[in-house]
C-alpha cells in the first residue's frame, strides 16, 4: 500500500471512530471555550451547527481546539500546513482525538465535507479555496450534523467572528530578560446575537502556557472607607448642640458625642462687682433680682439654681 493509501486508510479509520464516539456522548449542544473568552460568545460556547472565523493568531485557534478537545471532542485541521502539532500538545490538545490534514488537494469541499461527518469542530486553513457555493452547502451539512466549523481568516457564513488585536509582550526589562506572557485584546462580532460586538483583555500565552484572564496591576480593588474616628452623628457634624431656653436638656446627655460642648442654659449669677469669666462682663446688683425673676416667669414659681457651665465631655 502506497503512502498515500495509508494516510487515507488512517484518516477513514479516525473519521468511524469519532462518529462512533460523538453518537454516544453527543450530550450537549455547546463545545466548551476557554473560561477568559465565554463572555464573547452569546451561548457561552460554540454552538453545535454553526460556523465561527478566528482571524490573526493561531494560538487563539489552538486555545479553542485545546478546551473542546480535552472535553472529549473530536477536531480536525484542513489546509494549514504551519499547524504545529507540538505546539498544540504543549497548549493541552489531546493528539489522539487530532486529524491533521496539511494538503487536501484539489478537492478540498469533498474533504471537510467528510470530516463533518465524524468529527466535534473542523477547523478550515484555506477558505479561499472555496467557492460561494461550495461553502454554502457545507454550512448547510454542519448544520446537519450538529459539528462546529472554525474558518481561518475570513468565512462568508460565520456567525461569529474572533480578531485578536493590540498584542503586547510582557517580561522584558530594558534590554533584558525574558517573555514571559503576552496580553491581547479579543475582539468577538458577527450576526444576529452576536450583532452588537464585544471585547475581553486575556494574556495568550499566560505564565505557564494557556490563556488566562488579565488583571491590571495598576487598579487595585475597591476598599471600603475605615470608620470615621472622632467625628459625631449627622445631626452634630461641624456644630454646636443647639441652645434649649426655657426647659431642662433632655436625658442621655452623658453619651453625647465628645465633640458637641453644651452651653449654658441660663446666664451665670455673678455677684456685683465682679467679673464674668464666661463673658467679661461686671455684674450689677439687681442681676440676681433678674435671674429670680426670671427663674419665676419660666418655671411658675419654682427657684432655678445657679447654672453653672457643662463641663466638656471627653
């Protein structure tokens, strides 16, 4: 048997046994996405039937083979030579469940038609080997058979469309050291649900290989406000209590804030000739005569003793 014959003979082989296995675990009608990139995607995965372009990174395409495939789907890679399989076994890809067919040759719709067939997600390297029709009808048979079919580049018929854009490279000092992640801006839009677009800041590759979410460093997170210290209530913030004439100062004023001075309530007897040391000012005779009567006319005969000053709390 010719090489040729072999490859196609392995290839056949591969395509009954994953058509075998998505029969008994065709369970659900998502393909699990990496956790950074589910809110880009309406469903919250790929849809099965559908048809999804992934454009400027490989290693955004190899992050969606890597989640699908380590959750038991099947994948295959059509007419992308610079696939590199090492690579996808480092970012996670079960080699196992992985057909890699580098050249499909002239007959490119009757390959991938073929391996929608058998297999959870086809991705497709060369899409502009196909005419409108040709990609039409293959729309049509993924959506058959419940796959998913992954463009690369540009696909008239995709609903969804990944760029990655705004690539920086983190590590390097000033002229030293070494790459240690990249941060990226995925950017999802296409039709229907997925009209309006939307954007996620994940590092591909994070620290340790795979995809991560990014959180910057220079935003920390939101602390609530310690208590304030010294301070009064509401009522008593930046003033004075007010000044009570005529009644006695309401009870629980020994737990009142110490920042709030009470004032005297009536003014300081004094006798004559002496001074105030409260106001400055020389008492006169007759000041005690208007302090009884006053005393008289407010509290209907009852005597008020001398007020003297509340002392400061605290």
């Amino acid at each position: 048997m010719s090489a040729t014959g072999a490859a196609r003979a392995a290839l056949a082989e591969k395509v009954r046994a994953a058509t075998t296995l998505s029969e008994k675990h065709q369970v659900t009608d998502l393909l699990p996405v990496p956790a950074a990139l589910a809110s880009l995607f309406p469903a919250g995965g790929l849809r099965r039937g559908s048809a999804v372009a992934v454009a400027g990174s490989t290693s955004l395409l190899i992050a969606l083979l890597a989640e699908a495939s380590a959750a038991g789907s099947w994948c295959a890679v059509v007419g992308l030579p610079a696939f590199g399989v090492v690579a996808a076994a480092e970012a996670g890809v079960p080699v196992e469940r992985l057909a890699l067919v580098r050249d499909p040759g002239p007959d490119t719709a009757g390959v991938v038609g073929a391996l929608l067939d058998g297999f959870d997600l086809v991705v497709v390297g060369n899409p502009a080997a196909l005419g409108l029709a040709e990609v039409r009808r293959l729309a049509a048979r993924t959506r058959q058979r419940g796959a998913v079919l992954v463009g690369v580049g540009s696909w008239p018929s995709a609903e969804l469309r990944l760029t990655l854009t705004d690539a920086v490279w983190q590590g390097a000092g000033r002229g030293d050291g070494r790459l240690r992640q990249r941060r990226v801006v995925v950017v999802a839009e296409g039709r229907g649900s997925a009209a309006r677009p939307r954007e996620a800041t994940v590092l591909l590759p994070a620290v340790g290989g795979g995809i991560a979410p990014f959180t910057d460093p220079a935003r920390p997170a939101l602390r609530p406000a310690p208590p304030a210290v010294g301070r009064s209530g509401p009522a008593a913030v930046g003033r004075s209590a007010p000044a009570v004439v005529g009644r006695s100062a309401p009870a629980g004023l020994g737990e009142r804030s110490p920042a709030v001075r009470i004032r005297p309530i009536l003014p300081s007897l004094v006798p004559a000739g002496e001074a105030d040391p409260a106001t400055g000012s020389v008492g006169s005779a007759d000041s005690a005569g208007s302090a009884d009567s006053a005393g008289s006319a407010g509290s209907a005969g009852r005597q008020r003793p001398a007020a003297a000053a509340a002392p400061e709390a605290g």
